[in-house]
C-alpha cells in the first residue's frame, strides 16, 4: 500500500525570525512522505529565501492568513493537510500520530493537535501558564489537521474572517465527521513578548472577530469561547497550577484582563465600523 502524502501548508508574512526552525521540525518528522508548501504574503525580509532551502513549492499570496490557506490547498497534492503557523515547530512524531489517529476511525475527518507556549521574558511565562489551561479543553482547541476530501467539501477557511477562522473551520469540520485528538505537542514560539504588544494584538483581532461572532453568535461553543467568566472559571479550577508560582499566576489573571478590557473595547469598535460602512 502507498504511504498517504502530506502537505504542510504554512502561511508567512516577515516570518524570518522563526521559519527555519519551524520548517527543521517538519523535515525532522518520524514520517517522511510530506509535501511542504509555504505562501507568503508580500515578505520583505528572507522568509522566501529561507523558505525556498526547504522547498520548490514558495508561493506569494494575501491579504490574510485564511486566503493564504487555502490558496496553499489549492496547489497541494497531499491526501492530508497540516495547516500550521511559521512560529510553530512539531514535536517529532506529530504527523504519524495524526495518520495514525485519522484512519483508526474512518468518521474522523480533522485533528487537533494540542499546543505548548514559550518565549522570552516574564510576559511570556504568563502566556505559557494561559495556554497550558487550554489543552483538551473542547471550546478552545481546534483542528490544525485534516483529510483534504473534507476540507474541500467544508469548504476551506472562510475568507472573510482574520479571527475565529479555525474555530469556525472546526466547527463545518464536524459536520463532516468528528474531531479526533492526539497527545503530541506542537510547540507555539512566542517569541519576546510585551505587555503593550500582546493588548495591542488582541485590540486588532477582537476588532475582526466580528464575522465570526455573526454566524456562531448563538452557539454554546460561541458563548464559552467569548466569556470572561468561562475563562476564569477555568483557570481557577486548577489552582495549585494557578499559583504554583504566584507572581507569574497573578500576571498571568492580570494580562488576561488587560486582554478582555481592550479585546471588547476593539470588537464593539469593530462591530461598529461594520454598521457604518
């Protein structure tokens, strides 16, 4: 029997500083049968020059990451995707896990992989604790892996969304099939992060959060993912990890309000640019 082909779809715009490492975890992987595609979006550093050591299949592509996705689709061959962002690097068997997983149930049509933050600095500590809440948690993880037949015919990322696209691509995912999960790691480079940078990110994507919003407003999925007490209640139901190390658990509740505070302030501004335009 022929191994499946892969393709890894990754989306860049000025992604230099993290793509080879992210791009050295796919070629590292336990299989080897991968098809590595990368579009990138009008890049002024070397992302395409870093990129093209790894592959011949470098495509340009915008606006946004959603486009990008699907344009990566669009060229690739692959009996299965991995779509995964460039300051993402694999766990080494992460691929065979997602095969396996796919076809010991022929109703699973997508994948989540859970993620595992790090970085520089204390703001970045405080990222890791938030995300380590969230793994198998339903609500908040999505699919990152899929049978291509499925994805087509839930018909890709929508275009028009610049946040909640992957939830909202899990979500039509399902309607194909299940969800299945795995328990290898990708690992989410975050980086030097700010204070200031991480508000003004989240200000940006609450701000196009609005598509989203509209067509999973009523959902219960929606209402959990939007919550600030949902959020809360999660985190303080483990509260030994909370305040294993108190100083980074009381960062960590502090930038996620600063998070919530500024994310509505910029989703009511953004519904309400929608309404006048």
């Amino acid at each position: 029997m022929n191994k499946p082909l892969v393709s890894v779809i990754i989306p860049t715009k000025n992604s230099e500083k993290f793509l080879g490492k992210c791009l050295e975890s796919v070629k590292n992987q336990t299989v080897h049968n991968i098809e590595l595609i990368v579009v990138d979006n009008n890049s002024t550093d070397r992302t395409k020059e870093i990129a093209s050591k790894y592959t011949e299949k470098v495509f340009n592509q915008g606006p946004e990451r959603s486009v990008q996705r699907n344009y990566g689709v669009s060229q690739s061959a692959g009996n299965y995707l991995l779509i995964i962002d460039s300051d993402m690097e694999l766990s080494e068997k992460v691929i065979e896990a997602c095969i396996e997983k796919i076809n010991s149930d022929n109703k699973i049509k997508g994948v989540v992989i859970p993620e595992e933050s790090f970085g520089i600095g204390f703001w970045a500590q405080c990222k890791k604790l938030e995300k380590s809440f969230y793994v198998d948690v339903e609500w908040i993880e999505a699919a990152r892996f899929f049978e291509k037949n499925a994805y087509l015919k839930a018909g890709g990322f929508d275009e028009s969304m610049v946040s909640g696209e992957d939830w909202d691509l899990s979500c039509r995912i399902e309607k194909e099939g299940r969800i299945g999960r795995i328990n290898d790691f990708i690992y989410h480079n975050e980086g030097k992060i700010g204070l200031f940078k991480t508000i003004k990110k989240k200000f940006y994507y609450a701000g196009e959060f609005t598509n989203y919003a509209g067509k999973n407003k009523d959902s219960e999925q929606f209402k959990k993912q939007t919550g600030i007490f949902s959020r809360y209640k999660l985190f303080l139901s483990q509260p030994k990890k909370l305040f294993k190390n108190p100083i980074v658990g009381l960062g960590m509740l502090f930038m996620k309000t600063c998070e919530f505070i500024f994310g509505g302030t910029g989703y009511f501004i953004g519904k309400f640019n929608k309404i006048i335009k």
